[in-house]
C-alpha cells in the first residue's frame, strides 16, 4: 500500500516532465512492479494448520507462489492419510517389505532418528499407534484404557525401525508400527521456506507455520525481533512472554493446542512414549528457540515429555551435537517460568500473577 503511493506521487511529477509516450510508459512499468510485490503476508491452510508467511517488502508474487508450492509439497508427502502419499506407503506397507521414499521422508526420518537416540525415547516418531488409538484430533476422541496401551506400547518403539540410506527405504520390524512426522514436520517445512528466502535474498520475514514461528534477517529498523509466547491458560489472549531476538525459530509444544476434556480431566496431544499417555507432567508448556526450525520443533515436543530438569541437563549437549545455540522457556503448572541457563536474549513477563524462576545449576 504504502509502496503504491510512493509511484502514484513519482508517476504524477514525472508525466509534467516528460511526453506522454514516456510516461504511459512509466505508468505501466509501476503498475508492473506494484502489482508484483506485496506488503501483506499471504496465508493458507496447509500441515493441518494456517500457514502464514510475510516477505515484507520483498513480497513477491513469484516468490510467495514458490514458498507455497513447496509447502502443499511437504504436506502431500507427509500426510499420513493422502493415498500413494510416502508416508501412507510406509505405514501401510513397511512391516510387509522395506518401502523406499523421497528424498524429504528418508531425511526426517534420519533426523528423527537421531533425535529418538539423544533424548533417549522421549521424541518417538513411531508414536503413530497411539495417535490413532486416542484420536485427539478427530470429532470422535477417545480416552485409552490400560488393556488398550498394553497391546499398543510394544509397537511403539524407534529402534524397530530399520532405514537403508543406500535406495532410502524404511523397514518396519514390528506387524503394526507406523510414523507419524507431527511433531517435526512443521519444523522441516519452515526451513525449507527459509531455503526459499536464501535463494531470493529476501531480506526479512516472519514465518507463521501454526505456532511454529521463524524470524528471518532483519527488521527495516534494524532492531531485534519481539516474539511472543501464548499464555497457556488463555492461549487466545495477550502473549505471556514476550522474548526479543534475532534471526531464529520459535517453536512451542503446549497442552492447550490439541486436546479434548471428559469431566475434569483434559486429554492433550503429546504422548509418553513410554506409558502410553499424555504428558503429564510440571509443564504447561515448553518453548524452544534456534536457527534449526525442525530442531526447535523436535526438541520442544522432546523437552515437553522430557520435563524440565531432564531438559536442562540436556540442553548443552544438544548444542554442542548441533554445534547451535539452544535456548529453552518452560512454562509451568505453578505459575512459574524458568529459562535455559546463559539464556541470551531480552525476555519479559507480561502479566503479573506469573513469576520468574531462576534455576543456578
Ligand atoms: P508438537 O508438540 O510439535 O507435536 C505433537 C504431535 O506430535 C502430536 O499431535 C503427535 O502427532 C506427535 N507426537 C505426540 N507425542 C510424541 C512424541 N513423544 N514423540 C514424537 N511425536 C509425538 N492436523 C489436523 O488436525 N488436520 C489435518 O489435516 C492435518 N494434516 C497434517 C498433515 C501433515 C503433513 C502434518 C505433518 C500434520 C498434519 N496435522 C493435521 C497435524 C498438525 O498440523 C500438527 O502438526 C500437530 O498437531 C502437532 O503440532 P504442534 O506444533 O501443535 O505440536
Ligand atoms: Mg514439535
């Protein structure tokens, strides 16, 4: 809009200047370059949520349409559901015979791979069993009995799976496993986007994948990025935290995105691999922040069912394993917020009936 103006005042100054030839000319070369690039973000439904991406000044039809090319892309390969999808062949097919994918599955799934190994089994890709036995996401939820966990939990376990990176096939050893890449996926898809942005020297960007948020270059102003993070409680109201950063992704795994309630007891989205059931636990809510949207988007969902002190200890390992820094926020049942030890980035607490816990390890 405001880039509309601009030429509007420029076209009028310049058409007393110079003939008419020349500024029909001129006129058609603005409305050329104003009808390509956009200031306003473009959004769609894609990954199950609302993608929202905003290239700012940079905003581009051309490039947009590539962004969102690319992400109906990811979708179609990961959506469990989409016939002839990787990820529906795998799961209906990788018991039976190794079943080789793209290029985009087998690198998750070696990703993830390593992520099950260094969080010791809280980040589980092959949780899909679970996922369907609770149905959370569906209008039929269902809350899981003990006898039901007992005969799924076995299926259920990373180490069942057996990937050849020669022809990138996966092999199930277990009758019954699947995958299910929604707790990183979202992650793989905002750096893909990011790649994009690379590609077309873009200079700044806000990257809005259903929570999963990436902040780009940088500000016009120069300035840090302020990014909030939502109030578990009351995820639609004003942001509880707001932390003030640079280039960098933002991602939160939290009880009050996906669940559902029976009575008083609310059933959420983000299993123990381990028992079978939602996380329960200290935490509300857990935010990771890094350069790495689908390590951000690994370890935040890992952290959730990890807890906090686990987490902590873990953190300078995985930063010295990815060679980045890795920061945490986690929110809690009590009403505190702790962040990561060196945590380097302003940070401020915007409401008061929540406090600070600093934590000296
Ligand atoms: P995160 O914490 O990042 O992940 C939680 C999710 O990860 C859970 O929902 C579960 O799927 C999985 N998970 C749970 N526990 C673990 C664990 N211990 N280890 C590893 N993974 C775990 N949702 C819809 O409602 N409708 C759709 O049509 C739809 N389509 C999708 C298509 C694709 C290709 C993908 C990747 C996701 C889709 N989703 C859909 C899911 C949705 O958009 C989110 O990806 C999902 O709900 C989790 O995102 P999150 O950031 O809230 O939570
Ligand atoms: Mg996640």
């Amino acid at each position: 809009m405001h880039l509309f103006l601009f030429f509007h005042k420029c076209i009028i100054c310049f058409i007393v200047k110079i003939n008419l030839k020349h500024s029909l000319l001129f006129i058609i070369f603005c409305l050329y370059i104003t009808s390509c690039s956009q200031e306003k973000p473009r959004y769609e439904q894609i990954l199950g949520t609302i993608c929202t991406v905003n290239l700012f000044e940079d905003g581009r039809d051309k490039i947009y349409d590539e962004i969102f090319v690319r992400l109906r892309e990811i979708e179609r390969e990961f959506s469990i559901d989409k016939k002839n999808s990787d990820m529906y062949r795998v799961n209906s097919r990788a018991y039976v015979e190794p079943v080789t994918v793209g290029q985009d599955v087998f690198s998750l799934m070696e990703t993830s791979l390593l992520l099950s190994d260094i969080t010791e089994g809280a980040f589980d890709v092959s949780v899909e069993p679970l996922v369907y036995l609770w149905n959370i996401n569906s209008a039929s939820p269902h809350v899981a009995s003990q006898e039901e966990l007992d005969e799924i939990l076995p299926l259920v376990n990373y180490k069942n799976i057996v990937t050849n990176p020669g022809n990138r096939s996966i092999h199930f050893l277990k009758e019954g496993m699947g995958l299910d890449f929604g707790a990183i996926a979202k992650g793989f898809a905002a750096d893909e986007v990011v790649k994009i942005c690379e590609k077309h020297e873009v200079r700044r960007a806000i990257i809005d994948l259903g929570g999963n948020v990436y902040v780009y270059g940088q500000k016009a102003n120069k300035k840090d990025w302020n990014v909030g993070i939502k109030n578990p409680e009351y995820p639609d109201s004003a942001p509880l935290v707001r932390v003030t950063l640079p280039q960098n992704s933002i991602v939160t795994s939290g009880v009050y995105e996906r669940f559902f309630s029976v009575g008083q007891e609310k059933y959420h989205h983000i299993f123990s691999p381990f028992t079978g059931r939602p996380v329960d636990n200290e935490l509300l809510s857990v935010t990771v922040i890094c350069e790495n949207s689908m390590l951000a988007d690994g370890l935040s969902t890992a952290f959730f069912v990890l807890g906090e002190k686990k987490s902590r200890e873990l953190i300078p390992k995985f930063s010295s394993i990815f060679n980045m820094q890795i920061s945490a926020v986690f929110i809690k049942k009590n009403h505190e917020i702790s962040f990561s030890r060196l945590f380097p980035y302003v940070r401020s607490i915007l409401y008061d009936d929540w406090r600070v816990k600093e934590v000296y390890e």
